[in-house]
C-alpha cells in the first residue's frame, strides 16, 4: 500500500488543480469557458427568480426589491461595466507591455480611484434611499414600502462595493487571458442569492435575498484569491492622480460612463414606466429581460470579453486588416448561437416561462403577460449581441465617444416610443420590449456603418451571406420547433405537470436545434464547426492532459470556424 505524506497530498492537489488558474490561448477557448459558466450562473439565476416566484409571487414586495436594486445597480455597473470591463483591460494591457515593472501599481490607482469614486456616489445614494425610492415608484408605493425600499438599497451598497473589488480582479485576471476562476465569480454570487432565499425569506422575508446578495459578493471575491496570487499582483495603497496611465482612462471614461448610465436610465424608466401600468408589471418586465438576455449573456457577452484583449493588442499594432478579421469571425460565431437561441425563446416561450417562474404564486396571468414581452424582445436578441461586440470593438480602438453619441440618440427614441405605446396607445407592458427591439436593431446598424468607416470598410458579402444563412436556417428550425410542440401538447403528454411540460420542451427543443444544425450544413454554414470545437474546447481532462513546461502564448489567437 503506497503512502502518500500531507506535502505530497498538497503539491498533487495544487498540480491538478493548476488548470483553474492557467491562461486560455484562443478566443474560442476563453470564450468557451465564459460561455459554460455564464450559462451555469444563468441557470442559477433562473433558479433563483423561481425561488422567488415560489416566496413572493407578483407581491409588492418583490416589486419593491427589483426597485430598490436598481441605484446600487447603477453605480455598479458605471464603475465596472463602464470602466473595469471595457476601459480598464485595453489601457493596462498597453501598461504591461510598456511598464510592467509598474504595472501593479498602475492598477492599484485605478482601483483605488474606483473605489474612492464609489464611496461619494454611494454615499449620496445611502443618505437620500427614501427619496430615490419614492422618485423611482413614481409616488406608487406607501410610506412603508418606501422604507422598506431604502432598507433593501441601503444594504446592497454594502454588497456593491465587495462587488467592485472583486472586479477590479476580475478585469486584472482577464488582461492576463486568465478566464476560469473569474468566469466562476458570478456562479458563487449566484449561489449565495440562492442561500439567502432558502435560508432566510421565511424569516426575514424579502430581507432574505438582500442578505443574500451580501454572501454572494464575498464569495465572489474570495474565489477569485488564488488566480490573483497566480499571476503575483500586489496591491498598494498608493493615489497619483498624475499618473499617464490615469489619466488615459479618465479620457476614456466619461464616454463610457455616459453610455452605461444611459443603459442603466433607461432600464429605470421602463421599471417605473411597467409601475405604472401595474405594480406587477415590473415582475413581468423583469422575469422577461432575464429570460432574454440569456442567450446575450451566454454567448455575445462570452465572445465580445474574449475577443477584447485580442482586438487591444491589434488596435495597439494598428493592425486594421487582423482587426477586422478578428471581429468578423466572432460576429458569425456569436451570431450562429444567439440566432437560434432567440427562436427557441420565441417559439417556447410559454412552457419557458412556465419552467422557469412557474408557482403557485405566479398566476397563469403573469405567465402569458410574461410571454408577450419575451416575445418581443426576442426579435432583437440578434442586434443585442452585435451590439456588445460593436462597443468592445470601438473600445478596442480607444473610441469611447462614437458609440455613446449613438446610444444616447437611440435611449430617448427608446423612452418616447415607450411612453407613446403605454400613455396614449395604452398597450400592455410588452410595448415596452417592443420598443426596446426596435431601438436596438437601429443601435446595431448605425453602430455598424461607424465601425465601418473607421476601420476603411469590411466586406458586406463577406458579413452578410453568413448572416443571411443563419437567418434562413433559423427560419426553419422555428417551423419545426411549432409542430412538435403542438402534437406531443395535444397527444402525448398533459402540458400541466411540470414534468411532463418539461419532456415537451426537451424533445421539442431537440427536433428544432437538430433541424438548424442540419440545414446549416446544408447551406455550408461554416461555423456549423464550432459546436465542435467548443464541446473540444469545455473536455476538462484535455486541459489537465496538456504537457507541462510548454508555455502559453500571451496572445489570444482567434480559432476559425
């Protein structure tokens, strides 16, 4: 019998393990474990909102807790998704190939920039909570649930500012290609969502969740600890304002920023805009936008934040033709996903919403008034995705302003087609994702025409016909989506168990994606290969496999289909 000492046992384990914190090589394979993880923390976050279904249906209180998460929301996502995700990874990649010896404290001021610039904004946002929230209900809610409003903001800040941090790590990690543990981030917050709803609502109520979000922030930081020692960052509590590198992200930013809070605006408006027509029409708004941003988060979202290092290192060597490349081939990937995904959603959205929100406190009402803002929203997944990878690529090339001018013009078409539909058509709450597609495909194709000119022109036979193959595949796999649906529903199972409503949507689901997959080959799609690859690319043993001592390239390589 072979003895293995506690040492052995560590550095065998620490081995094993090693995968977790190794750098991906190719844009397919970072976007292959972000797609996978992304999809497993949208999984959880469906678990989640069925959670919350089951405790609190369509109450006032849930509508209560969606609003009051939408400031902490907002800061959060101007100082991370306006700054860490976008504009932070091109400049720190040019300080690490120009100053690596200082480059850790580069990133510390920055991160301590971001986090002094939290502490006023949430400052302001913790004194005035009861304000915000009366402002934000649109005077709907009574003074009580105007407490209970500032009570839930107040304690997400709390959970924010973990949040923060921890993406700063995660921005460091990805301008590393080191992708796995922080991809895994936002499972673990996820997760503690879900140990907050089970272990507290009963108790607490909708206190429940919020504490939750508090476990899952630092559960988020705190898995993403042995990738940072992996790459040997040291934090220092240093503040130079003069800093070159610092003050190329403050060029950078304020566009940024103003792109984000115009998003995170709009997505207020049409909240108060759905209190308005009722108070569950926000539950309905939101379970819908969850729904449909899954395919978005799943694969446009993977691909564009892999492809965006790449693209840096090619807009930093001015390298227009490989730039072009680049971007080219992860549009048709993500579009050859998210395509099919949006007629999936489409066409099941009724035994989708069933599956996800379905409970005895989510009436039959709300699942079909839930359906028709899916519905409509599913007609811009596709220009929702292009559009993620159109910003990456002007923040690539530095551009930050381009694409914030279109934004703005298309949010107040956006809320003046909203109020339009809801305050003198008086349509339903799906009007509002109505109005929200429309918005997005004109973002998509103005967006487009600019990247166009800057980069001296692409190909349009070479973007479209992949598109417009997709398209016609799509197309049909709807077709066959709709007929099994409606026999295995008539002849075969009782779509009112749970179960069985289940069976109808695998088998329908399968017939559909087996139908696309074939007509796709038929119509020589290429990237009908990628399926492939990326099955290749999420074998766990095949990373473990590789040799040791062979170093990996610090250059994502885009992987042709």
């Amino acid at each position: 019998m072979v003895k293995i000492s506690g040492k052995n046992f560590i550095t065998t384990l620490r081995d094993n393990m090693s995968f977790l914190t190794r750098a991906q090589t190719t844009i397919l394979s970072a976007a292959a474990i972000l797609g996978f993880t992304s999809g497993l923390s949208a999984l959880l976050g469906f678990v989640k909102s069925r959670l919350l279904s089951a405790s609190f249906g369509t109450s006032t209180e849930l509508t209560i807790f969606f609003t009051a998460d939408k400031i902490p929301n907002l800061i959060y996502s101007l100082l991370v998704v306006g700054g860490m995700s976008t504009v932070f990874i091109p400049v720190y990649t040019e300080a690490l190939k120009n100053d690596g010896d200082k480059a850790d404290e580069i990133a510390s001021q920055i991160i301590n920039a971001g986090v002094l610039l939290f502490a006023v904004l949430g400052g302001l946002a913790f004194a005035f909570a009861p304000g915000i929230i009366r402002l934000l209900a649109v005077n709907k809610f009574t003074p009580e649930e105007v407490i209970l409003g500032a009570r839930l903001l107040r304690l997400m800040l709390g959970a924010q500012i973990i949040l923060l941090v921890s993406s700063f790590l995660t921005s460091l990690l990805h301008s590393y290609s080191c992708f796995i543990l922080a991809s895994l981030a936002p499972v673990l917050y996820n997760l503690g969502m879900i140990v907050g709803i089970l272990a507290f609502s009963d108790q607490f109520g909708i206190l429940g969740p919020t504490y939750g979000t508090l476990i899952g922030a630092a559960a988020h930081l705190l898995i993403q600890i042995p990738a940072i020692r992996k790459i040997r960052y040291s934090y220092r509590p240093i503040f130079k304002f003069r800093s070159k590198y610092l003050r190329k992200v403050s060029d950078l930013l304020p566009a940024r920023l103003l792109s984000v809070a115009a998003a995170n605006f709009l997505a207020t408006i049409n909240n108060s805009l759905a209190i308005l027509i009722s108070k569950p029409s926000s539950i309905y708004l939101k379970f819908a936008g969850q729904l449909q941003f899954f395919p978005v988060n799943l694969f446009a979202v993977s691909i564009a934040s892999a492809a965006l290092p790449t693209l840096s290192r090619k807009a930093a060597a001015s390298n227009k033709d490989k730039f072009k490349k680049i971007f080219i081939t992860s549009l048709h990937q993500m579009l050859f996903l998210v395509i099919p995904c949006s007629v999936i959603l489409l066409v099941l959205r009724i035994p989708v919403i069933r599956l996800a929100y379905g409970a005895k406190k989510f009436p039959w009402e709300a699942t079909v008034k839930t359906s028709y803002t899916l519905a409509f929203y599913s007609i811009s997944i596709f220009a929702q995705s292009t559009v993620y990878l159109l910003t990456r690529s002007f923040y690539a090339l530095k551009d930050t302003k381009t694409p914030v001018k279109i934004s703005l013009v298309t949010l107040f078409l956006n809320i003046g087609l909203s109020l339009l539909f809801i305050r003198i058509l008086n349509w339903g709450v799906w009007a509002i994702a109505f109005s929200y597609s429309i918005t997005s495909i004109l973002d998509m194709l103005v967006m487009f025409y600019f990247l166009d000119r800057s980069l001296g022109g692409f190909s349009l036979k070479e973007v479209l016909q992949p598109f417009i193959k997709i398209s016609y595949a799509a197309i049909l796999m709807g077709g066959a989506l709709y007929a099994p649906l409606k026999l295995l529903d008539e002849y075969v199972f009782d779509s009112t168990r749970t179960i069985q409503l289940l069976f109808i949507t695998i088998l329908a689901s399968l017939v559909g994606v087996g139908t696309y997959l074939l007509f796709t080959k038929l119509l020589k799609v290429e990237e009908v290969e990628l399926l492939h690859k990326l099955l290749y690319k999420l074998n766990v043993r095949g990373l473990l496999k590789q040799e040791q001592g062979v170093e990996e390239s610090a250059e994502i390589k885009p992987v042709e289909a």
